[in-house]
C-alpha cells in the first residue's frame, strides 16, 4: 500500500476502489450496526488514549522545531481530556438519527406503479483538512454514520497524530464487523496525492476540504470532484431604522465578539440611515476593543474610528475589526449584500415585520437571519448535531451540512408488470 | 451585445451578470405572475408561427445542402403542428406546481430561534442543446417556471428557428412585466462560447447539455460549472428464476423494442440460469427483429444469436441490438450491473418480492425498477410534468430532474434578539 513506485492516482486509484466496495457494504449495513461500530470505535479511541498522546508529541516536537506558532501548536495538542472530547463527540454522532433508508416522498401512477424516493449515502466521501487531529475522527464517525466510506488527508504537522487516531478507530470498526477500508487515511502527506484526490472523478463522490483559506482556494480551483465548502465568511449585519436599539447593541456585540475567528462572525456592520443610536453602536464595539473602520459618515461618529478603504468591504478579517456604513433603506443593505458578501450568512436587526421579511426573502445567502447573531450559523447550534462543514454553494446542500448532506436519493419503482404504451 | 470585439468571456460575462439581475427580479416573482408570463410566451409562439416557419426554412435549407441525414433534418423540422406543440407544452409548465417558497422542514430550537429551510431558484441556469428547437421553448420554460434566468446556447442547425422562436419567448415575457433577460440566447453558434459558458464558475450555476454522447461528454470533461447530465444510460433488465415468464416477455419486448433510441431503453438482458424460459425470452427478440449478441450460454439457446464480443457489454445501442447473457442469482446480476452499468435505470422482473427487495436495495442506480419496463424512466411518466435532464451523478438530484431539481434552499431563522453564549 506504502509501495514508492507507485504513482500517486494509482495509490489513490485503489484507495478509491477499496472505499467503493466497502461502500457497497455501508449502504446496506443496518443503522444500529453502524452505531455499534462507532461506539466501538469510541472506545477504542479511549483505549489508545496513551499510544496518541505519544504519537501527539512527536507531532508537537516537530512542530515546535519547525516554528509554528503557539496557536498553532494548541491546535495541535491533545492531551486526556482532549481525546476523551474525541471519543464522545464520536459516540455523540452514533446516537444522531440515521438519515438512510428514508422514504422523501412518494406517489402511485395511474397504471398502478409505485414510486418512492429513497435516502442513500453519497458513496466515497474525501475529506481534506489541517492541523486539528479531531477532524479525523469526526469526520469517520459522520461518514460512516451516514453509510459513506471516507478518504481522510490530513496535514502533515498532525500525520502521527493522524495515524493513531485513524488506527485506533479501524480497530473498533474492524471489530464490530465493517470493513477496515470503511475508514482510509492517505499514506503519506505527500502534496501530489491531494491532487489526485481532487482529480478522482468517478471514485471520490465529493471533497470537503477542512481548513484555512488557501487550502480551501486550492481544493476550489483543482477540484474535478464536486466540493462541498465555504472560502470566505463575510457577514453583514444590517441595523434597521426600526430595530431596538439596546436589541441591536446585544446583537452587534456578540456577532463580533463572541468569538471573531470564526466563519459566522460578522465582518461589516451596516447601520441605517434612519437608526437613532448609530454612535452608540460604533461606541461599544470600540470599547470592547474591537476596531472599527468606517465610511465617512461612521467616522464622523467617533473619533477612534478609522478610514474604510475600499478593500475592507470585502475582507473577512476574523479578528477584532469590523467595517461599518451607514445605508439609506433596507434596499441599499440588501445592494451593498450582494456586492460585497459572500452568500454565507446576512442578518437584520428591526421590530418592524414586514421589512423583516423583505430582507429575509430578498438575500441570496446560505443563511439569514432576523434578530438574532450570526455567531449561530453552525450545525451545532441549528440542531444537526454535528456538521461536516457550511457550504456557500448552490448545489446539493446550503449552509450547514450534516448527515443528510452527506447522502443522496434513488427513484425506487414497484409494478406489476406495467409497460409503456 | 454583439460586438465581434468582445472575447467570449466579456459576452458570457456580460450575459451572466444579466441574468443573475433578472435571476433576483424572478426569485421573488410571485408563482401566478410566472405562470402569467409563460402563458403570454406561449401566446406569443402561436402568433409568430409563420415567422418561426420562415426561419426554419432557411435552417432546413442549410441542413439540406450541408448533408444533414434525413433524420436529423426531420428532427430540425417545424410546422404549424409542432409550432402548436411546443405552445401547447409551454403552457403544460405554466400549470405546474411551483416549488420555490416550500418550506422543507422546520424547527424551533430552545432558545426560541425559529429555523425554516425554504426552496428558492438556483439562479442561473446554463443549457447547451443540440439540433431539436423545442429545447428552446422547453428549457426556458422550466427555468422560468422555477424562478430561474436561462442561459441558452442551440446548435448551429437551428440557429435561426432558435433565434425566432427565443423572440417570440421574450415578446411575451416582456409583455407580461418580467425581464427580458430571464430568457438569453447566446448570440453566436461560435464553439468558444460554450467553451465560456463551462468555465463561467460563479456566473451560470448548473449547466445542463441536452444532445448527443460527444456533447455530454465534452461539457463533462470540460466545465468547472456544476453539470447535470447522464453520458450513457446502459440500462439492464435481469429476469430472475422466479420470474412469471409471461411478464418477462412482456418487459423485455417492452425495455428493448417499445423505442430504441432512448436513453431508458435497455441494453443488456441477464436471464438467471433458474429461469425456466430462456430460449423463450431470446426468440421474442430475434422475432421482433432486434439483433441479440449473447454469451456462449445465450448463443446456445437459438441459432439466430450472434456472438457478444467484449465490447459489447458496455455499449449503449440505442438501436434494436441487445446484448444477452445468463447469469446465476441476483447477486451474479448486481455485480455484472455495478461492472457495465451507468447508473442509470436497472430493472429486475421476478414474482420474489424478497429477491426483488435485495435487488432494489442493492443497485446503486438513479432508478430502480421491480416488474416494469426500464422505458418508463422519464420525468413526464415519474409524474413530474416536464423534465430537464435525467441524472446520473449523484450530487444535488438524481434520475428525472424536473422543476424541483431546478432549486436550493435557504436558512431561513426567525429571532427575538438571541445572541450565542
């Protein structure tokens, strides 16, 4: 498997063929076998609990040698309870509802036929993601759950760490039965590899790759396979002229500063020109500690607050920076929306329905939200359990995704021998 | 909008960035005004029939003196009778239901936000069509049923049929208040258009090819748009022992000979060495005057038979030859299915409804069928009105894709001021 003679779509080639019939088996595996296989995985993962503490630290090591920075390194750490976080969070996922086998809907023909259609798994799911080793094992338990084999590449600052996970959780899945190849990780973290991987028509259903900006760009511009993914997350929040001012300055603050490294942060801030307090909420996200760069008319509100160049409108900054403007109307939110956003989540603030609704209809983004914070854009916090990642395309599945996100349909017809006239 | 300066990225630019205006106009028309509009189109096609008739004539014209094959000239063909029909099935779209504004499912989490995905038009839509002109009329309606801008780009047979019979659309569209952008034609037949419309990643959202093998399988090989298309439909029907021979018969004169030359037409025929029958089975074909190529075991059943060469087994006909072989058991069947087939639409005929479970279960294909003819596998006899294509991929919508294969959905959340703790 490890053969260095091998070109990198031959090692993918079989991987991918492997993947397809333990596939096969997936599909047809009951939803209780395939929770029993994760909950043996889980514990597994908690029986090798010392065996990826040492494989963790070699990665940790390197990395120190190598000069990531501190952030990186957290990232990178796992530790007891970390790996019991791991554990539960796959036996979490075992316990989500299995969406295969589910009939989405179904009719009678005149002549008789009877036709449903039927939920079924994706297939062969490719997985392409940096340093956090968790996305191993969280990304294995919603494949598998959802009756999908899954090809994990994961980066190379967290490759020991990566193995013992994946090792660990072959062994649980070997045990209650599935096959091993449920569950692949690339051999090596050779880069040609995650080109072959995007290239894999045919073999790979789809890619979701987990991670920062540029890997995620690269995923977008090679892929053959279709991706399912979000490159940036610049999200608007509009104040209306009817929005509750203290409503507003809650939903302001915790858009941005609950956590500003997340996708669902807000990037800009879009105030009305008719909003009475504009400058109350320029100023507590100021002495929050958060920059604010505004457009002349921002500025003019608070000294501390900077000029917006032109590029700032569309910079995902993922850090204590907002951009903000006054618009005139909803109509100029949802214009400026469309121009600069990027169709991941837009919210509005107001009392006033009907515009509410407007807006929610009008913005042509993944999610949209009416008085509420865009930090809640996450699969978690929308009730899916888990989530694989947030898509910002338009095809197959649109914000956050999940196990049915992961799965498709077939037309299942029952006659009695009716042909066609 | 035709200046012979512009590359074909600056004209299918330009042509995006109009739909994707008209495409927000015709997200938030309501469903009547839409059915307005296509009955006004539909009107609008029966006024100018002479106009669509003259034009025609020069198509034909054309055709003739460039050698088109009296079927492909019969294909191009128009008159007052055809004019009527595509009239006629204009309107049929009109009555559709509308699936934009659905809500898929709902949710109200327990800090109160409430959750709703909605169906909307996936925006735009890009259709490169070979020489039936009809395709015209049929896609811009499908489009504009569902609340989508089209994109259209006919071959050069029919260029000035398509040309006429696009003006008639607009007339009418534009007389009933909606854009006249929502229907495009794409103003040449030059080939690097289409080549512009497959790289126009973020400006055409799904591209659909309707037309010969060549086609599909350029767009597919070359679009970094999403592509919804089937290349092959190598369409099996496996006559299990416990099959009722009669009904056997019945399908597989049915699958094979009702019309060949469509993509539901079967191709291959595995007979279960338990099947009591086969000779019968085989003379039924050679009596219909279909050409049957069999394996050594089929050979032997009847001297008519010729001998299946490799190749054979993975060949769509679309004409009266059909490869036969005999296979023992059903799972000798599904795995010569997961082999040689396209995913298209495998049928099994058998009176074992445990078999015949295990067979629909087990074929990973868009349709399945139990005791039918695989010539049902269409969006029109699926119930679903009209349909733009038949998929074989396994992303976004599989099998017959009519107007709801036409849509995404958004997120759409409803709060009272809930910000994330």
């Amino acid at each position: 498997m490890n053969d260095l003679t091998q070109t990198p779509e031959m090692i993918i080639g079989g991987m991918g063929a492997r993947a397809r019939n333990a596939a096969a088996i997936l599909a047809r595996t009951s939803s209780e076998d395939k929770a029993k296989a994760l909950i043996a995985a889980a514990g597994a993962l908690r029986d090798a609990t010392t065996k990826i503490i040492l494989a963790n630290r070699k990665d940790m090591e390197r990395g120190a040698a190598n000069g990531l920075t501190s952030a990186m390194l957290d990232r990178l750490r796992l530790d007891e309870a970390r790996i019991a976080g791991i554990a539960d969070a796959v036996e979490q996922v075992a316990s989500l509802p299995d969406p295969v086998g589910a009939v989405i809907d179904e009719t009678q023909r005149p002549n008789g036929m009877k036709l449903q259609r039927v939920r079924v798994p994706l297939g062969v799911i490719g997985i392409i993601y940096e340093s956090r080793p968790n996305v191993t094992a969280d990304a294995a338990a919603l494949g598998l759950r959802s009756g999908n084999a899954v090809i994990l590449r994961g980066g190379s600052e967290a490759v020991e760490s990566n193995r013992a996970i994946h090792a660990a959780m072959v062994a649980g899945i070997v045990e209650s039965g599935l096959p091993a190849d449920a569950v692949q990780l690339v051999p090596s973290t050779d880069r040609a590899l995650v080109g072959a991987m995007l290239r894999a028509n045919g073999l790979i259903d789809i890619i979701v790759p987990r991670g920062g900006k540029s890997l995620v760009a690269r995923v977008q511009e090679e892929a053959r396979v279709p991706v399912l993914a979000h490159l940036d997350g610049i999200c608007h929040t509009y104040v209306h002229a009817a929005a509750d001012a203290a409503m507003a300055r809650e939903i302001v603050l915790n858009a941005k500063m609950r956590r500003t490294g997340i996708c669902g942060a807000m990037e800009t801030l879009l105030i009305d020109k008719g909003f009475a307090h504009p400058e109350m909420l320029v100023a507590a996200l100021l002495d929050a500690r958060c920059e604010v760069r505004g457009d002349a008319a921002v500025k003019a509100l608070d000294d501390r607050v900077e000029p917006a160049q032109e590029a700032d409108w569309d910079t995902e900054y993922l850090d204590s920076i907002v951009t903000a403007g006054l618009v005139d109307g909803v109509d100029e939110a949802l214009a400026h929306i469309a121009a600069h956003g990027s169709h991941h989540t837009d919210a509005i603030v107001t009392a006033d329905a009907a515009t509410a609704e407007h807006f929610l209809q009008a913005c042509d983004s993944a999610i949209v939200m009416w008085n509420a914070s865009s930090q809640f854009a996450d699969g978690g916090e929308f009730g899916l359990g888990a989530e694989i990642g947030i898509s910002t395309g338009r095809m197959h599945a649109r914000g956050p995704v999940a196990l049915e996100g992961l799965t498709t349909y077939k037309w299942v017809v029952r006659g009695a021998g009716q042909t066609r006239p």
